[in-house]
C-alpha cells in the first residue's frame, strides 16, 4: 500500500494532484506537450503508474485538470491585481500583462495550440470554466469607454480580439529581458488597437 503523505485521504490525493501538475508544468517546458507520456509525468511526480491512471487516466484529462486548476489559480491572483486599478487603461494594460506571465509561468500551449491537443468536448469544457476571465475583460471596456478613456466600439467584437492577441502570442518558452519585451510589447498593441490613450506603461509590470 503506497505511503499516504498529509493528515487524511483526501489532502494526500490534493498532494499528489499538485506533483503531478508541477511535473507536468516542468515537462511541458523541457520538452513540449506531444513529448511526454503519463508515464514521464508520473515518474517526474513520482507516483507509481497505476497510481497515476487512477488520478488521470489519458493525457487530455491531465491536461484539462491542469488548465483548470492554473486558471482558477490566475483567477484569485487577477482579481487581487486589479482591486487597486482604477483607471480602466491601467486595467486593461494589467489584464493582458498578468494573462501572458501566467502562461509564461505555468508553460500553458498558447490557446490555438491548447485547442488542438483536446477534444472539441474538453475544449469547449475549458472554455466555459475560463468564461469569468472574458467578463471581467468586458467590464473593463465597458468601464473605458463609459469613462471617455477609450472610443466607443463594439464590446463583444473587441473582447474577441484582445483575447485572440493574448492566446496567439507565444510566451511560454521564454524568460528575463525577452519576456518583459514581449509582454510589454503586447500590452501595447493591445491599447493602440483599442484605442486607448497611454504613457509608457512598462515601468509597472
């Protein structure tokens, strides 16, 4: 019988679940999703291979936990960032900044490559359980645009592409100065293609 770590059942299988997730992060970093098997991942983790079919029984289901679980993570993480800002150009410009460092943190496949790994079911799964980070993105344009901050335009179609810049950008294999350049980068052009009236936000990443 396998070694139980932590008081009860239940926070030993919360214990496993988190090893699983940071190898499989540290994996996806070192050598990309298609490269690695349950396998690798349950000997990163070290958790026999039974073991690991009992938590996850195929890569996408691993996959989609770990979305989830990262999402929520970034979820209580955003909502904090954001709690100060008032300006909804400052918002905006730290909504797009904290989304590209929790991909580059976690090594998430940006969303076009996300979606060809998973099932049309499990995607669509994903992206009702994301839903709460496109509202807090429509709030923000709204509030711009209410403000006179941004020019008036249609929110629904703006939410779409500033999520579709997000998820198109590539962050997760890089690090340091190329990071901070590329998110900022970013960041910029997100503002200009909303239309927004800026100073150099850099200095407050």
């Amino acid at each position: 019988m396998p070694k139980i770590t932590g008081r009860s059942l239940g926070e030993h299988r919360e214990r496993t679940r988190e090893r699983i997730f940071t190898a499989l992060s540290t994996l996806m970093y070192q050598r990309g999703f298609d490269a690695i098997s349950l396998a690798d991942i349950a000997a990163a983790a070290e958790v026999g291979r039974t073991a690991m079919y009992n938590y996850f029984p195929d890569k996408e289901s691993l996959l989609l936990a770990y979305a989830e679980h990262v999402t929520e993570q970034y979820m209580a993480e955003l909502v904090t960032a954001l709690a100060g800002v008032r300006d909804p150009v400052d918002g905006l410009a730290t909504y797009v900044r904290s989304q590209l460092r929790h991909v580059a943190r976690n090594h998430l496949p940006p969303g076009t490559a996300l979606r060809s790994l998973m099932s049309e079911q499990s995607y669509r799964h994903m992206v009702e359980h994301v839903g709460a980070l496109e509202l807090i993105l429509r709030g923000i344009l709204v509030s711009g645009m209410r403000e006179g901050l941004l020019p008036e335009d249609d929110v629904e179609t703006l939410v779409g592409l500033v999520t579709a810049c997000i998820s198109g950008r590539t962050v997760a294999e890089l690090s340091g100065a190329e990071l901070d350049h590329a998110v900022e980068s970013t960041v910029r052009f997100v503002l200009r293609g909303v239309g927004a009236f800026y100073d150099d936000l850099s200095s407050q990443s």
